[in-house]
C-alpha cells in the first residue's frame, strides 16, 4: 500500500490511525477559524505603515508574494501529517510540527527545530502581549482627546496594561488543550474581522472626506538612504509576521474528523483562510495608506490617525484585545502541549504532572487544575509579560518577530520533509526550483532580520 493510499482512503489506513480519528469534531471551517485567529492578529495593525515605507507597488505585492510563501508552506506542512517511513513501512501520524521534522528528517534537524519554534511561540505571545497593552491604552486616549481635545497630553503607559492581559491569559492559560479552544477561536476570528473591517472603513472614510489618495509608488520620503533601507527591512518583516501560521497547522489538522481525508480539508481550509486574510491585507493596509500617505502611524488603530467617531475606535480596539486573548491562547497551547507532554514522559511517576484537583467558584464551571500545568503555564506568562515591558515597541518588536524564524520554519523545512517525503531527485527541475525558492527567501530574511534588530537597538538605546 503506497503513502498516497492512506491519504486518500480513510477506510484503508491502520486501525491505530482509525481510532485516534474517531471522536474528532473538526470541520473545514472550524479550521479556517483556527488559522484566521492565528494568521489575523496584531500583525494587520502594521501593514498600512509598512507599505507606506514600500510604496503602492512594492506593498500589494510584498503581501501577494508573502500570502503565496504561506500557502506553498501550508500545503507542504499538510502533507507530512501522515509519514510513512521508507526504512521499515511504518506509518507515524504527526501531530506537531517538530514532531514532523524530527521524525522526518533526524533528532539533530528536530533539535535545531525545537529551539526555533519555543522562540516562535514565546515571541508571538511578547508581541500579543505589546499589542493588546497598547490597544488598551488606546482606549483610554481616545476617550480623554475626545473629552479634552486633540492636542491633550494624553500619554498613559503601557505596563499596567499588560499586568492585565497577563492575568486574564494566566487564567485561560489552564485550558486543558487546543481541543478545548474550539469556542475562542470562533469568536477570535468574528473579532479580527470586526476590526479589519473598522480599520478599512475608517480608512475609506478618510480618503473620501480628503477627495484624494494620499501616497506614492516609491513610499515615504527619508532624510538619507541607509535610513529607507532599514524600514523597507522592518516592513518586509513586519508583512512576514503577518502570514505566520505554519507552526501550529499539524495541531489544527490534527483536530478535523474524517472522511474526507484530513490532508484534504486541511489544504482547503488553508486556502480560505490565507485567501481571505490577504485580501482583507490588501483593504487594510491599502485604505490606511491611502488615508495618511507618508504620516501613516506604525499601528492604524492605536497611532491616532483616526480621532473620530472615538467610541468605533474604542470598539475596535476593544476587538482586537479579545481576539488577541483567542490568539495568545491558540500558539501558546502548543508550546503548553509540548513541554508537559516531555514532562510527563521524562518523570511517568511524577504526582506533579497527574494530580489533578477539582475548583468550584460561584456560579462559574468547575476547573480542574493541575499543579504541573497551574506552576509552568503561569510562569510561562508572567515571562511573556516581563520582555513585553523591557521591549515595548510595537513595529520594531513584529519586525523583530517575523523575520528571525520566516526562513527556517516556513520556508526551510517545509521544502526539506517535502524532499524526503515525495523523494525528490537533487538536481531535477523541481529541485533546482525549490533550491531557487529558498535562497531567495533567505536573502529576504537576513536582510529583514538585520533591519528589525538595527530598528530595536535605535529604540532601546538610540
């Protein structure tokens, strides 16, 4: 029996691979939830300042290629979810990501890996964390300019505004696992559309009560060269980290009922997804643009560009705290899974990990906590919570983010399991274009991730 009729035939795989799909739930659109709530979060914000450093050609398609980069990653990553090993027939069903590079291409690839996605998964909570803060504060401000006027001091920081994101994520953070988060992400995704659709109309509004479309093909104008170059960078990179997904694809596929094949749904729902998401790109960084032109703010929603009507700013800032309280969850169960599931095999014996304590409060559901789970998860967020406050610069922090892991965990080894999983032959036409591939989104990386970490030290030290 070859690979692709276990991908194909649900009725043909091993009993094993039956059972463990038998009480799943998942559907193609609980799936485009999943991955809208992962893919649209705090990155949006920034795309209408990162094409103002772009310009109106380079920006549509630096979002058209990046959407593209995500959809080719989606469709490899989808792929290894069912693995038949060449060496003994075995079929491995993999249910993470670094469980597919490990099992796929060797314990030193899965190490290197491993490390690249712990720091994936903890900067995106940092920049959930910097992000929902400032939407918070923005709230605040927009209430107190339009009490006292535009030009009021109204300035607030940041850091009692993240204690706060941090305790309600500590609380959501004893979710027992991604299967129980099926709820959050529904309203996470109702969330970013909400604001996206904010961020656009505003926009629009703007470019329509002006009569014109403010902007250039080449971006804003700046004082000397090297400093184009170093924002250029941290827009590509920021654009990066908003298309990152792909780290937490296998964990969503691994939630959908079959038949059809999970492989199936799974390249459908991706499809949807980033579709979507990359038009609604297109509106929002493409109306915040063409409303500020070269004043473009770095975040749309909370740079005050828009003072008025202050009660739909307010109501989309309020949006995108609730869906980033959805998206912290949604990457950060993955990491949470992972280390107690290491716990847990490293000390079997370990009352820490299996004893488990019922909490009734009030009229609240019963919670049932688990030391392992209450000590690791809390601490895990308090540490989010802690760079947050040491690095709070917003553009800086999501250029930072995208550009340091886009290349090896989207590009890198997706492209190496597809190698080894359809066995392609080193200098074939396909090999030669993928090599091509990633090379060139190498390049992109280094130069974006040169940029970010110039923009951070200017920020921290400058």
């Amino acid at each position: 029996m070859t690979r692709g009729d276990y991908d194909d035939e649900e009725e043909e795989r091993p009993p094993l691979l039956q059972s463990s799909n038998h009480n799943l739930t998942g559907t193609i659109w609980t799936a485009v939830a999943h991955i809208i709530t992962a893919v649209i979060g705090s990155g949006v914000l920034s795309l209408a300042w990162s094409m103002a450093q772009v310009g109106w050609i380079a920006g549509p398609l630096s979002l058209l290629l990046f959407g593209f980069f995500t959809l080719v990653s989606a469709y490899f990553i989808s792929d290894v979810h069912l693995y038949s090993n060449p060496n003994n027939g075995d079929t491995t069903m993999n249910r993470s990501y670094l469980q597919a590079v490990h099992t796929i291409l060797g314990y030193k690839n899965g190490v290197v890996c491993g490390c690249l996605l712990y720091f994936s998964l903890f900067k995106t909570g940092v920049v959930y964390t910097i992000t929902s803060a400032t939407s918070m504060r923005a709230i605040r401000q927009s209430n107190c300019y339009h009490e006292e006027g535009h030009d009021a001091a109204c300035e607030f920081e940041d850091k009692y505004y993240m204690l706060m994101f941090g305790i309600v994520q500590i609380l959501a953070s004893q979710i027992p696992n991604i299967f129980h988060t099926k709820w959050l992400s529904i309203i996470a995704a109702i969330m970013s559309f909400t604001y996206s659709f904010i961020g656009m109309g505003l926009g629009l509004a703007q470019v329509i009560g002006k009569g014109k479309i403010e902007g250039s093909m080449y971006g804003i104008s700046t004082t000397s060269p090297i400093q184009k170059v170093w924002l250029v960078a941290q827009a590509i990179g920021d654009i990066a980290f908003s298309f990152n997904f792909s780290l937490i694809l296998l964990e969503i596929q691994s939630t959908l009922k079959s038949p059809p094949s999970q492989k199936v749904t799974m390249k459908k729902a991706s499809t949807i997804a980033i579709l979507t998401t990359t038009i609604f790109y297109l509106f929002c960084g493409g109306f915040g643009y063409a409303a500020f032109g070269d004043l473009t703010p770095g975040n749309l929603l909370t740079g005050f560009g828009f003072y008025e009507p202050y009660w739909l700013v307010d109501f989309g800032n309020a949006c995108i705290v609730l869906h980033l309280v959805g998206g912290y969850q949604i990457y950060s169960q993955t990491l949470f899974v992972i280390v107690e599931r290491w716990y847990a095999e490293k000390f079997p014996e370990s009352t820490f990990a299996k004893d488990t304590r019922s909490l009734k409060v009030s009229l609240l559901p019963e919670f049932r906590l688990n030391p392992l789970r209450l000590c690791f998860r809390t601490a895990y967020v308090i540490l989010t919570m802690a760079v947050a406050m040491l690095f709070p610069y917003f553009n800086e922090v999501v250029a930072f983010a995208g550009s340091v892991i886009f290349w090896p965990l989207t590009i890198y080894f997706p492209v190496e399991m597809y190698f080894v999983q359809k066995k392609v032959v080193p200098w074939s036409g396909k090999w030669i274009a993928l090599r091509v591939y990633t090379i060139f989104c190498l390049l992109v990386t280094i130069y974006t991730l040169a940029g970010s970490i110039e923009g951070l030290i200017a920020k921290r030290f400058g």
